[in-house]
C-alpha cells in the first residue's frame, strides 16, 4: 500500500474516518477442477475432482485411458500415453475419504475437462476401494529450466519444470544472483547476468511455481536454491527474465594455428 501514491498531512481526519476493506475469500477449489494425490510421483496418483469447494473422487466402472488421458491434460500433461488406473491396489496411492462424486465417466479423448465428458453422479453403489487413479507422462525433467519469449539467445522469460510442469518464477526478490545462476544453468557465461522483472519479455500463461528465489550464486540449478511455491500472490505481470552475457568466441588479438601437426612441431595456417 506504502507504494501507491497518498498525502501523509492527515492533521483533516478524524478517526470517525479510519477506512476498512472486505476481501473477498479464496475458493478452495472451483467447480471442475482435479487433482491427483498419493502417488509415487506428481503424475500419477488417485484422481479428484471438485465440487460445492470440496474435493471427492471418481468411482472407476467404465475408467478407461480415454478418460485418463482427458485428466491429464486438464493437469497441464500431454495426454498422450496417459494409463488409466481401476483402483488403489494396482498402484502406490491409498484410498480416498469424503464424497464419490463421479461414476461411469465416459470421455471421447478430445475433452478439456473431465466434468465435459459425460458420467453419472448416482455413485452410492461405488465404494473407496474402487477410486480411479491415473499415470501421465511428465512435460519436462524436474529442475530444468529454459528461456521464452525472446529470438535472441541468452535472453528471455525463465521458465522452469517443477514436478513435470513447466511454469514461470515471481520476480518477487529475484535479483542478479538468482540470474547468474540461470545463465550458467544454460551454458551461458555466470558472469554480468542481468535479473529482469515486470515481465519484461511478455507475460507468461503456464502455472506461476517459484517466488523469492534466493539463490547464494553457487547452485547448479535454480530449482537447489531456496524458493517458496506459494506464488498465489504473483501474477503474470512479475514473470522473471534474464539475460545472460554470450562469451565471445574470440578476443581481439587472439591466434590460432590450424593445420597439420607433427610429434616435433607443430606447423599450419
């Protein structure tokens, strides 16, 4: 608030004045949205699915890769070669609790969104022992971290892969430590990387997965620097960038011999 604009000379107010807000709460969930938990890894695990702000899950007559390959790509996944799976003892994740929302989902493949395919909500014959679980194919190796929203190499919006995801970094405390970091990462000199804020190569629209990066400069790769994931504060708008300083590939006064060489001397152009 103490960075907008306002008049510290209040001697013309009166507590009779004091101003207030009323915010409105976050949902916990929307309607629609799911999520996977109790895997063995961030891509597999037993589906869930919101309604009413709570989270149920989805009974598995009728499961099939079809449906799983819709919840993955509502996750952010490719939906290729996603594997539906019929219940918790197939698998690594437990039983659900709570409601059962979903039964006999019937997707084609091409849906956004698994409450468009269509099911049933008449689940009292399902029980938790029958809670359908999916595997996707990760988007991107954890940890790596690439540059967008820029033709010019060194330079970009940096985006990273956090649990198979690729999403963006909140510039909030991001600074030239946190950039030399990336810019080695990339094979890029660690030297002069300059940190860039306020999306200043365009504003991403991927999930928003790192905030107060605090890198000490001597990481391997960002994701080994302390960092929050909780960015529900951020906004595209504070998507970081960098741009790194591209070595040269030769100094001004630089020789160099090419050519034959022999065991004794060494001769060429």
């Amino acid at each position: 608030l103490v960075y907008c604009s306002y008049d510290s000379h209040t001697s013309d107010c009166s507590h009779s004045e004091d101003a207030g807000v009323r915010c409105q709460p976050e949902l916990l969930c929307e309607d629609g949205d799911i999520r996977i938990r109790d895997g063995r890894n961030p891509y597999q695990g037993r589906v869930e699915v919101c309604f009413n702000e709570t989270w149920g899950t989805v009974c598995n007559d009728l499961w099939e890769n079809a449906d799983a390959s819709v919840a993955c790509r509502q996750l952010g996944f490719p939906s290729q070669n996603a594997v539906a799976i019929l219940h918790p003892a197939l698998t690594t994740y437990s039983q659900g609790t709570g409601p059962i929302f979903l039964d006999n989902v019937a997707c084609s493949g091409g849906e956004s969104r698994l409450i468009d395919c269509t099911y049933d909500d008449h689940t009292s014959d399902c029980s938790h022992i029958e809670d359908a679980g999916i595997t996707c194919q990760p988007q991107c190796q954890p940890g790596d971290i690439r540059l967008a929203g820029s033709s010019i190499p060194g330079r970009g919006r940096v985006e990273v892969c956090v649990n198979g995801l690729w999403g963006t970094v909140c510039d909030d405390g991001w600074g030239s430590t946190d950039a030399s970091v990336v810019c080695k990462q990339l094979n890029y000199s660690r030297h002069n990387a300059t940190a860039l804020s306020r999306a200043h190569f365009g504003p991403g629209s991927l999930p928003i997965l790192m905030r107060n990066v605090g890198c000490s400069g001597s990481e391997e790769k960002l994701t080994n620097c302390p960092f929050s994931s909780q960015a529900a504060s951020c906004s595209h708008s504070e998507d970081a960038g960098v741009q790194c300083q591209i070595e040269p590939i030769c100094q001004n006064g630089d020789i160099r011999i090419t050519g034959a060489m022999t065991n004794e001397t060494i001769t060429g152009r």
